[in-house]
C-alpha cells in the first residue's frame, strides 16, 4: 500500500510539473543586474543605526584593501541591495559547521538552552532515531514553557507518519504543513519549502543544508555499501541578522495561514557577536527576481579572481552555464566540487551533460569521494562567501522557498577555503580527454537528465 501511494504521488508530481512548467522560468538575469549595477551605493546597518555612506564606504575600503582588487564587493553587493531591498548588516558572528554530527549537536544544545522560543522551518523532519530525538526535546521545552513552532514540508516530510505531528501538536506545539498535497491545486505540490532554519530566542540561527532528521547518517543510495556520510556545511549566525531569519520565518507562517503565533519575544533587541558581513538572501516561487539565482548569478559575473563552488544537485540553465565559462575565459579559477556518490542519480546525469562545454573554457570539475556531497557553498575572490539551502539547478532556483547567507570578509571566507581546500584532496578530477572517451549508455542517460532538468 505504502508503494502504491508513493507511486501514485510521484504521478501526481511530475503532472503538476508539466501542468506549472511555466512557473519554472527563471528571469534572465544580466538584464536585472544591468539595471541594478549602476547605484553604486552599498548601504550597511549595524545594530542601532544604518551606517552613513562615508562609514560604509570606508568598512568596504578596509574590505578591499584585505581582499584585494574585486568587484564583488562594490557591484555585486550593489546589485543585491538594490534588488532585494534589505541592506548588509554589520556586528555579527558566523561560525562554521562541517558534517551533521557537528550540526545536530550544536542544534541540540541551542535548543536544550532555549528560554523564550524555538522557531524550525525545515524540509524533512523524520520519524527517525534524530527526529524522535529532536521531537522528545522539542516537547520537554514546550512542556517548560518555552515557546515551540515548526513548519514542515508536505512532501520533503510525506514518509513521515501524521502520527509524529499530531503527538507534537498533543504536547502544544504549533505545528504548520507547508503546501499540504492537493491534486486540485498543482501550484502547490510544485511549490516546496526547501528551507532549513532553527531559530532559538530570536537570537541565534542554524541554516544550511541539514533537515530535521537522521538521513544524512543513512546510505543515500541502493548501489552503496554500508552507511556513508553526508557532507555537509551549515553555520550558527549571532547578531543584527538573526532578525532577517524570523522575519522569514514569521511571513511564511502567515503565508501558510498558521494558527496565531503564542506571545513570546521573537524580535528582541540584537546586540554586536562580532565583525562578519551578513546579508540573507530569500526566494519564492512567483519573486520577479529570484534572489538567491540571481545572487550567484551577479557573484560569478563580478569575480575577478577565483570561484569555488560545492554544490549537490547541479542542473543549472544555460544562463549560468555561459557565466562560469565566461568567468573561466577571462582567467578567473573557477573550481567546481559536486557529488560522485548521490542519492539522485538523474539529477547527477543532469549535471554530467554540461561538462563538456565546460572543461572546453577552462572550468575545473570535481567529484568528491566517499561521502555524499550534501553541501551547498561558495566562495569568490576570498572575500564573499554564501551558504544555505539552495542547490543550483532550476527546480531551486525557480520552485522552491530557499534561503542562502552572504558572508563578506576575508576571516569567515578563509575558513570556507580551507574546507574547500579539504574536500578538494578528497575529490577526483574530471579531465576532458577521459570524460570524451565515456560510453554511449552514460552519455544517453546525461541527454535524458537534461532533458527533464527543470524537473529534477
């Protein structure tokens, strides 16, 4: 019975993609960056007021004389502003996570150290060893009077029994399913809630590639021996913008139209954690612009010197393609780590059928071992550096509610090169005249990836 309603919902996905394939359009991006490039103006606020455009000038001077000569932090930063409508923030703390481990610990602890509210928006939350794990402290926190809300994705989470929501709401848990499944409304099984946030006290913020469950401990495929490990990276954000985060989070509760929100502090007054750059960046289905597209679209075009990129799921549209050849012709390094070992064997086939054009233009392709490459990262003229949900293919950048931070300065972007770095000795080269010389049944199954792209 449990194979025949997956069957049947897989169905009713892929009719919902052909019948909304004109929802996946992404806008072309040069045009909304020619726009936008010309303002010049980088505005920055920090935790009491917005910096005047002298002091935010002379902190992108001290960036510029650390980073070197890039027009990411003059062009691209403007771009983003001026097409996102919020500003960087100053004052914050970004700190690295590498691997779930390491994550679901410091997310067990934040929650443990909860005293006003938790606040979870994640894809999957499964009714697994972790999830239940999470759940039980979920409840004992709730049951102390802090204050519980989670919002879950239908079909990120549908293996998850109802059972597991209904014994959070039964110990006072608000519990939100974003986009429940309705054949009678195609827009929304399309539509998924890909995001990954923990937010406790409206102070402190978990956000990257982790769900609420113990999947990334599991095989992530049939062909694997054994339980491989999920490659992961996430940070722990502390400072002014915490509060871009539980904006986010706020809105699509009401979005969603969630039960009224208990009373509880959830924009308390932010003080400075440190000196990182931070500006979170959100898209929605239906958003002109979709902004974490067009962010990685604008950082790629505006590098000077070197784009380091991991990413699990990579079927970018053509628009993205030209951009990393074009980055790789003009003498920018343009390196890009994805999975050898996936739990999504088309969309790896999607990827797959671009190589070509790009080891042609210069563009360093890698495939990591051992580990299922999970993460979703980048890194441009050591300076700018992003983290989040979003991997680069269509059905993220056009179909799904993502969320990425944009990190500036040299310090947190040194870290994420050294992690980069690492993976890079665990990965495999792809050379041209090699991959030139694949089977025809490999190069079949990479036309018919890219055919349903959009999809995957």
């Amino acid at each position: 019975m449990i194979k025949i309603a997956s069957f049947l919902l897989v169905i009713l996905i892929l009719l919902s993609c052909f019948l909304c394939s004109g929802c996946a359009s992404l806008p072309k991006a040069s045009e909304i960056i020619d726009d936008a490039s010309d303002t010049g103006q980088i505005q920055i606020a920090s935790t009491k007021y917005i910096l005047t455009p002298s002091q935010s000038a002379a902190i992108m001077k001290r960036l510029q004389n650390e980073a070197g000569a890039t027009d990411i932090l003059t062009r691209q930063i403007a771009v983003i502003e001026e097409i996102n409508g919020s500003i960087l923030k100053s004052g914050n703390k970004v700190s690295l996570l590498v691997n779930t481990h390491e994550t679901i610990s410091a997310m067990m602890a934040a929650i443990d150290n909860a005293r006003d509210h938790i606040n979870i928006e994640t894809f999957i939350f499964a009714d697994d060893d972790e999830g239940k794990r999470l759940s039980d402290l979920l409840l004992q926190k709730q049951a102390s009077g802090v204050v519980v809300n989670v919002i879950y994705d239908s079909i990120g989470s549908q293996s998850t029994p109802r059972e597991f929501f209904v014994r959070l709401r039964e110990g006072g848990i608000r519990v939100v399913e974003f986009n429940p499944i309705n054949p009678l409304k195609p827009g929304n099984i399309v539509r998924r809630d890909h995001r990954k946030v923990l937010i406790v006290d409206g102070t402190v913020v978990f956000t990257g590639g982790v769900n609420m469950s113990g999947v990334h401990f599991s095989k992530p495929s049939d062909d694997e021996r054994g339980n491989i490990l999920w490659r992961e990276t996430d940070i722990r954000l502390e400072g002014p913008a915490v509060s871009d985060y539980q904006t986010l989070f706020i809105n699509t509760w009401k979005s969603q139209n969630g039960p009224d929100l208990p009373p509880a502090n959830y924009h308390p007054k932010l003080t400075k954690h440190g000196n990182d750059l931070v500006m979170v960046t959100a898209s929605s289905p239906g958003s002109d612009n979709r902004l974490v597209f067009i962010s990685y679209m604008s950082a790629i075009i505006f590098a000077n010197k070197s784009a380091h990129i991991t990413n699990a799921y990579f079927a970018p549209d053509d628009q993205m393609i030209d951009a990393l050849k074009n980055a790789a012709t003009r003498g920018v390094d343009v390196k890009i780590i994805l999975p050898k070992i996936t739990d999504s064997s088309w969309a790896k086939y999607a990827g797959q059928y671009h190589y070509s054009e790009l080891l042609h233009t210069g563009v360093q392709l890698y495939e990591r071992r051992n580990m299922m490459l999970h993460a979703k990262t980048a890194i441009i003229d050591n300076v700018w550096a992003t983290v989040g949900s979003s991997n680069m293919d269509t059905w993220s950048f056009a179909m799904n509610d993502e969320v990425n931070a944009i990190v500036l300065g040299t310090e947190f972007a040194s870290k994420m090169e050294s992690l980069f770095l690492n993976d890079l000795k665990e990965s495999d080269r792809i050379e041209l005249k090699e991959w030139n010389e694949r089977p025809l049944l490999q190069r079949i199954k990479e036309f018919l990836g890219h055919l349903f792209q959009r999809w995957l």
